[in-house]
C-alpha cells in the first residue's frame, strides 16, 4: 500500500490495517500503560499518554489525514478502526476524539495551510493536544445562545465569555472555540469559530470536579486577542461548521467501544458463573448483546456514509442515540450479574476488574449528553427523518 | 443493488403496496372459505413478477440480495411460499432448488409438531416441536405420519417439506395421506394444520447443518419484519400528518413524535443488525459485524430485535391511528395482527434470547 495525499487512490486492506493497529496496542507498554491509567488515583486525571506517541510515530494517531500532516492518507474507515481499537483495547481516548476526531480533522477540513502547518503535525504526533470550547452556562443543546463575545480590535478580536463542562483544557495546548461575531436577529447568525492558544495571559483554565474520572473545565476568556489567521472558516457562518464538525464525530464508533467493553466483562462473568445457561439471566444478556451489535452495524453505516462523502445527519444521529441508549441497560445488567461486586471501586481493597465497572457506571449519564444529547438527536431524527413537528 | 431488488423496488411503489398488503384477505372466521378468485389470480401474477424480475434466482445465489429483496416484500406485507421456499431450498440443496427460479417449484415448511403447545422450560423433557425442537418422523416402509401446525401455503406449493430430527422428508401437499384444515389465525392467513396418514415420501434427505439453515431463515424473517416495521412507521407518520387535533396536525405534538423517531433509529439499527449480519460493512471495518460468520447467533439475535420491534411498532401504528386504527379500513391493523404471528413462527423472542445465550455461553467457555 503506498499512502499518497490523494485519498481516493489508496486502497487498504482494512483487516490487516486492523491487525497492525490491535497488534500494537497489545504490546505490554501500552497495556501496562492502561492498567496504570485505570488504577491511578482518586483525583488524577489522564493527560498525554505515550501510547499516543506510539501510535503517531507510525501514522496511526490520526491515519486519514494526509502524510505530509503526520497521517497514512487513509480514510473515515481507518479513522473508526483506530477509535474503534483504543476504546476496546480500554484506552482513554477523550484526548484522541477531540484532539484527532473533531479538532484535528475539521482544521483539515476547513483551516488555512498556515493552521494546518501549525497545528496539525503535532497533533498527528500526539504531542500536542486539542479541545473543543463550546459551551456556555446557559448554553448547552442550544449553543446559539452563547454568549461569548469577539469584540473587535484592529484587525482581530478580544474574546470575552465563560465556557462550561469543557474537557482537557487544562492539558490542551489550543481549543477550538465559539464566540459571537455579529449581533442577528437570527440566533445562530454571527458565530465564528477561532483557534485559541490555552497556555497564555487573557485565558484561565479551573477545572469542576465531577463524579467520572474527568473533570470539566470552566475556562473565562478575559479579553484574549485573536488575529484574523486565527479563524477558522468565514466569520459569522460558524453555525454551520459546528452543525458539520458535530456530525464528524457523531458515528457512535467510541461509544460503542466502551459499552461493549463493560458487557463483555459482564459476559465473562456469567459465562463463568454459568448464568448464560440461567433463564432469568441468559436471554436478557443475549438481546443486550445483540443491540449492542446492532449498534455497532449501524455505526458502521454512518461510517460507510463517511468514507462515501455522503452527508446523512439522520442516520448518525439515529446511531449516536442508539448506542448511548444501551449503556444504562448494560451496567444494569452489571450490577445484577456481578452483585455488590460492580460497586467496587479500583481504590477498593479489592477491586474487580480494575473498577472499570463502577468508574463506567459514574460515566455513562455522559454518554446520553455528549456528542449532542439524546433528546436533541430525537428532535433531528423527528424533524429532519420523519418531518413531524 | 442487484437488478432484481431494483426492478422489485420499483415495483412496491405507494400504488400497488395498498394492494399487495390486502391480497389473501379473508373475513374473521372465514374458516375453509377460499378467498375470491381474482385475489388467486393476482397472487399468481404477483408470484410469476418475482420469477420475471429474477427475485426467485437471489435464492441460494445472492444472500444480502435476499435480505434485501424480503425486506421490500416485508414493506408491502406481502405473504407467499417466499421464505419456506428459501428455508427448503438451504435444506435439501441445489439440486432440490434448481426450478426454484422458474418459479414451478415452491415449498411450505412444517417446523411445529403437533400439538404445539409452545416453548418448554428449559432442561425440561417434554414432546419435541418447534423450530429449535425437531422431532424425529414417524417414518414406516418410505410413508409418514403425523401432524403438524402453522405450515404457511400447503395448498398452493408443489413440496411439502417436513423437517425432523438431522432430515427432511419432502411430500405432495396435494397427494394421498395428506389433509390439511386452514388455521383461523388473528392475521386470517394462509396458515395450515396438516394430517399426515402413511403419505408417501417423495425424497429423504439428511439435513446436517439444520440449525445453520434455521439461523439463516431466522435472518431473513427479521429482513421481513424490518420491512414490516418500516411499512408501520410510515403509516403512522403519515397519519400524524394529516389528522389535526386541538388545532394543530398531530405531527406538532412532541411525544407521538419523539417516540416515533426512537422506534425509527431502532428499525435503523435492527436493519444494520441484518444486513451486517449478511455481510456488508465487513470489508469496510476490516473484520466481521453483528454476528456475521456464525449464523445460529445472527439468525436469533436479527429476529429476536426485528420481533420484539415489529410488535411494539405496530401496536403504536395502530394506537396513533385512534379509534380508525381498529376499524378494517386502516392497514395498521394489518401490520398488527401479522406482527402477532410473524413473531412467532420461526421462535418466540424468549425462545431466540435462549438460543442466542447458548451461543454466547459456548463462545465465551470456548
């Protein structure tokens, strides 16, 4: 296979892509660096990790992007295949989506060369690191009301607002952020989107401290100066980008990942235990099982619609929903296969497996919230899917 | 998409789909009562345009076309020796299915023993019957006999194929031995209890792979009820759209809405479930998905989602409808009372969730 910048003369052999990517993530160093990450303590939080290096040394951080911006010019398929292969091999990849996933990939889409040259290798490299700020206190499903203003300045802007349930911005080196350009009556008119630097005077990164493993950030942009090569796409049509960067990430391949990594552990467990074979246990795991497959199939679908360059928002919310809809069920099923022992916290004197279900079960009310909640992705699939309302 | 799901996609169009869901019809308590003349003939024409389009050739030869195809049928609703014929033609082979395509030769497939009774607590012994319960065939001097129940268009196909324990003896539904009294089911269908006395044998064939055979025609009955669910939806939106209540179309309301859009992402997924199952997106995502590779998991799983779907949804086709819903105008009554039965023919969602647990216990030991 001879990676090329012209995507649509390479052709891949998908499973042997797979089988390289799984390989290398089955080395021990990464798999002593997931057992670390999963026993570290109460109040740590996972930032850099090498394993992302590793992967970037050999293009595979971020596959689908072009080898002259640190990629194999591969495409959505092989993006998914690495999302899909860090998140079952238990690597936290909060950083890689929104490092790689969204940040990364709409640069790609629609920055500048000079942001391309600047940001995208380091990110490919995983050495440095990306994030999102969109939302607001008052803005969340409806981020047309942010209220984070771009006050011009010569020929840029000063940056004022507060955004909210933010992740890695204490890690991250620049965030892709939203403020409001122009006044309109039109809501969703006059938001642009810039490139902010985090580590510098004018932002002020806390972190707000959650009941997952990873904390919000609260980052107030005090009048931080952005020039006009800090844009990312026309001003006052970022509406339209984020409603594009959005569906970018929204296949549901990561969330997948991480539920079938708890249900697999719960159907180890019943495997061992002989509840498959039990009726009060087996069928209901069995139908579990298999919407969870039928999640993954329709992840895969959206996937397919990206790799055709078709552009389908139903589908994906259709498979985003989906799946973060079976996440609850299955760490019901959890809690009832394994007892009291789901409960068990990693920092429990004897935890099982790592605590990953307990740390899953503080998790998953984030699953129906992020990437758009699941009653915004309702709304799309009744309106945009069925025309009612 | 082979030209045969095009040219039948073409072909269940908004005009004659109203059509082809009311073909069979029969009045409650129609008992032995044939429907009229014209609705044979029409079944007929409809049988040879499936042969014409190429629809029959997909059997045995083209899987995910299959899926397909009896998708777009399940749509329509449409009901033919369709899916036995496919079931018999994986059972007894190629050189039973080779006058498949022509379509002169068509199959009904008798799976429930009589009496039926239903599902067995598991472990417990008890008369075999059922699709995952095959009884061994009283079989004397190359004659059977027995009985069985639920055996779909035994009088308008050319073999009757009994399935037992490891064989499948096929018969003449129409030749000695044979009598056969039509169910009154709730869907008022074509749907057969079957006497067998000494009926001679016409082939005996073995059958090795019978739970393969039965997960891949598991699969193809979810393909039908994805059709069916898709059929149901469509239905009830389009009535939320025309019917206005408190001033407003219905489709301005929020909870009819919001259900309806989850019950579609669930047929999208149930949908991807078959069709992954049947193979695509394997090259796509560098490995096999759903089940794909292990048809006695995927055939359960497939229907056990596309059954327990095809139920709720048609229940909310007809709610949404109001009190038109119950009245024998409206189709959604239909996809109702055909849900009802098609959930359960090939194995209750109960009985599918046990198959499906056994495989997962023998794959997670293995």
């Amino acid at each position: 296979m001879t990676a090329t910048a012209d995507r649509a003369t390479v052709r891949t052999d998908r499973t042997g892509f797979r089988a390289e990517v799984r390989a290398l993530l089955a080395e021990e160093r990464v798999r002593d660096q997931v057992t670390s990450v999963a026993r570290l303590g109460p109040t740590a939080e996972v930032e850099r990790l090498d394993v992302y290096g590793w992967l970037g040394e050999r293009g595979l951080l971020a596959p689908h992007w072009p080898v002259g911006h640190g990629g194999r010019g591969l495409g959505p398929a092989e993006a998914a295949i690495v999302t899909e292969e860090l998140t079952l091999a238990g690597v936290p990849d909060d950083v890689h989506v929104l490092s790689i996933d969204i940040v990364g990939t709409f640069l790609l889409r629609a920055g500048t060369d000079a942001q391309k040259r600047q940001h995208l290798p380091g990110l490919a490299a995983g050495t440095s690191l990306a994030t999102v700020l969109f939302t607001e206190p008052s803005a969340g499903s409806d981020l047309a009301a942010l209220r984070t203003r771009a006050v011009p300045d010569g020929d840029g802007w000063r940056l004022h607002g507060v955004k909210l349930y933010n992740q890695k911005s204490q890690f991250a080196d620049v965030a892709l952020c939203a403020a409001r350009t122009s006044e309109s009556p039109v809501q969703w008119h006059g938001i642009s989107l810039f490139l902010v630097p985090l580590r510098t005077p004018g932002v002020h990164v806390e972190t707000v401290p959650t009941m997952t493993n990873e904390q919000f950030t609260r980052v107030t942009l005090d009048g931080i100066r952005v020039g006009p090569e800090d844009v990312v796409g026309p001003v006052d049509a970022g509406w339209q980008q984020i409603g594009e960067l959005l569906l970018l990430e929204r296949t549901g391949i990561d969330f997948h990942g991480k539920v079938r990594r708890l249900l697999d552990l719960v159907l180890r467990r019943a495997a061992e235990r002989g509840l498959l074979a039990d009726p009060a246990y087996g069928p209901v795991l069995a139908e579990l099982d298999a919407a969870l497959r039928a999640a993954h199939a329709l992840a895969w679908e959206t996937v397919g619609n990206l790799e055709a360059g078709v552009s389908d928002p139903v589908l994906a919310s259709m498979a985003k929903w989906y799946v973060s809809e079976q996440t609850r069920p299955v760490l019901d099923s959890a809690l009832e296969v394994h007892g009291p022992d789901a409960v068990r916290s990693v920092w429990d004197p004897h935890p099982v497996d790592d605590g990953l279900l307990e740390a899953g079960f503080r998790a998953a009310p984030t699953h129906r919230l992020a990437s758009g909640s699941s009653e915004v992705m309702l709304y799309l699939i009744a309106t945009s899917g069925l025309g009612l309302l | 998409m082979s030209d045969a799901v095009a040219g039948l996609a073409e072909l269940v169009d908004a005009e004659l789909t109203p059509v082809l869901r009311r073909l069979g019809a029969r009045g409650r308590g129609a008992g032995e009562q044939a429907p009229a003349e014209e609705d044979a003939q029409a079944r007929a024409a409809v049988w040879g345009v499936l042969a014409e389009l190429g629809v029959l050739d997909l059997i045995g030869t083209d899987p995910a076309g299959l899926l397909a195809a009896v998708e777009l049928l399940g749509t329509a609703l449409h009901q033919s020796p369709l899916l036995d014929t496919a079931l018999a033609a994986d059972l007894l082979g190629p050189a039973w299915a080779a006058p498949v395509p022509t379509g002169t030769r068509t199959a009904a497939v008798a799976l429930w023993a009589a009496p039926v009774g239903g599902p067995l607590p598991s472990g417990a012994a008890g008369p075999a019957g059922g699709p995952d319960r095959p009884a061994a065939l009283a079989l004397a001097g190359g004659r059977l006999s027995g009985r069985w129940g639920f055996v779909g268009f035994v009088r308008d196909v050319s073999d009757l194929v009994v399935v037992g324990d490891g064989v499948a003896a096929v018969v003449d539904p129409g030749g000695p031995g044979v009598v056969t009294r039509r169910h009154d089911d709730v869907a008022r269908g074509d749907l057969y209890e079957v006497d067998l006395d000494s009926a001679p044998v016409r082939d005996l064939v073995p059958v090795p792979d019978r739970a393969g055979a039965l997960g891949r025609a598991r699969l193809r009955q979810a393909a039908y009820l994805v059709g069916s669910c898709q059929g149901a939806l469509e239905l009830a939106v389009g009535h939320l759209k025309r019917r206005d209540a408190f001033g407003a179309p219905l489709a301005k309301m929020q909870s009819p809405a919001y259900r309806l859009a989850g019950l579609s992402a669930r047929v999208a997924a149930a949908r991807a479930y078959v069709r992954a199952a049947g193979g695509a997106g394997t090259e796509l995502a560098g490995a096999p998905l759903a089940a794909g590779g292990d048809d006695v998991l995927a055939g359960a799983q497939a229907l056990l989602l596309a059954s327990r779907l095809a139920r709720e949804v048609s229940a909310e086709a007809v709610h949404l409808h109001g009190a038109f819903g119950l009245t024998e105008a409206c189709e959604a009554q239909l996809f109702y009372r055909r849900a009802a039965v098609d959930t359960t023919l090939l194995g209750t969602p109960t009985e599918l969730g046990r198959v499906a647990a056994a495989r997962l216990a023998a794959r997670w030991s293995g």
